[in-house]
C-alpha cells in the first residue's frame, strides 16, 4: 500500500512533515541550495545515503508500506 502525504511540500508545512517522516524512524534533513548568493533551504532529504530521496517544495512525498518513501515531482518541477 502507498500513501501521498495530504499536500505538496512547502515552506508553510516542511517542518510538520519533517517531523511526521521522523517519527515513522525515518532520518530526515534540511536540502539546501545557493540562491543568488545565499543558502537556502529548497526541501527535504528523506532517508540516509546513498539511498535518500529529496522532495522540493511543491512536490509530494508518498509512503511505501514497507516504510520507504518516493517522490512525486510537481509539473512545474519543484523548487
């Protein structure tokens, strides 16, 4: 079974669903990149490496039921 996270990432929602995808056991950790001349946090990193996933604000984060999580791009193409 799969879930998609109710709503897209954004910056209004990135910390409860960073939290939520915590509480599941999942490590998760702020995405950033330069932005003009400035880091800025453009998602979330899902999982540890080499086999995280990131989600860009406007994307939607879905749920695996064997507690993996995937990405559905926006159209738009996220952050």
């Amino acid at each position: 079974m799969t879930t998609a996270l109710s709503e897209p990432l954004t910056p209004e929602n990135y910390v409860r669903t960073a939290n939520a995808i915590d509480r599941d056991g999942v490590f998760t950790k702020d995405y950033t990149r330069c932005v003009g001349d400035k880091l800025t946090v453009v998602g979330l990193r899902i999982g540890e490496r080499p086999n995280h996933v990131v989600a860009f604000f406007g994307d939607t984060i879905v749920r695996h039921s064997a507690g993996m999580y995937s990405v559905a791009r926006a159209v738009d193409g996220g952050a």
